[in-house]
C-alpha cells in the first residue's frame, strides 16, 4: 500500500480482532491507528504500545478490550448506559464520525470488522 500511494498517510481501524490486528500492525510499521473495542494480547507489553500513535476506543463492560485500556496513552471510554457484555462489544456502540479525507493525504485501511 505504501509503495502504490507514497504520498497517502495510512491510518489502521478495526473493530475487536479487527483492533487488535491494527495495534499489531502499527507496532510493526508505527502507522497510526484507530481502535474500537480491540482486544489485547498478553504477548506486548505496555511499555511496547504505550508511545504508538493508537487512539484506543473502549465501551464500559466490555471484556475483550478492558485489559487493554492501561496500555495506551490516548484511551476514550464511551460510557453513555449499561449494557450486559455481549451488548458493549458491539461496533454500533460508536458513531462512526472520524476522518474527513483528503485528495492525496489520507488512506484509511480497514483490517476486519466484528459483530
């Protein structure tokens, strides 16, 4: 992607897995991301993702993305009702309103969405 449209900056967005495969990604490649409800894995340490451009999106009562939420430096919590677990896992808890996108300055890569 980046040898096709050198000229783009590249942010990383997924949902649950989806996260999680984009925190992976700009750990590997320091792209920035944007995450919602990404799972964590036990195989990074904070100290690894800590200084990564990650805006890391979580929805109280979520349990795939709640050990996560120490390991970023920009975390935002939606935290607008209740919800049972399965219920605050989902995407549409998030109103998608992010990127406005620009003629040669922006690509979004979406990794994988989960429902």
């Amino acid at each position: 992607i980046k040898t096709l449209y050198p000229d783009y900056t590249i942010t990383l967005t997924g949902h649950s897995l989806g996260g999680t495969l984009a925190i992976q990604m700009s750990k590997d490649f320091g792209d920035k991301a944007v995450v919602f409800n990404a799972g964590h894995t036990p195989l990074s340490s904070s100290q690894e993702t800590k200084d990564l451009p990650i805006k890391f999106y979580t929805k109280k009562g979520d349990i795939a993305s709640m050990t996560g939420g120490r390991s970023y430096k920009d975390v935002r919590l939606v935290d607008t009702d209740d919800k049972n677990a399965l219920e605050a896992h989902k995407m549409n808890n998030f109103e998608v309103f992010f990127l406005v996108m620009e003629e040669k300055t922006t690509l979004m890569m979406v990794i994988g969405t989960e429902q």
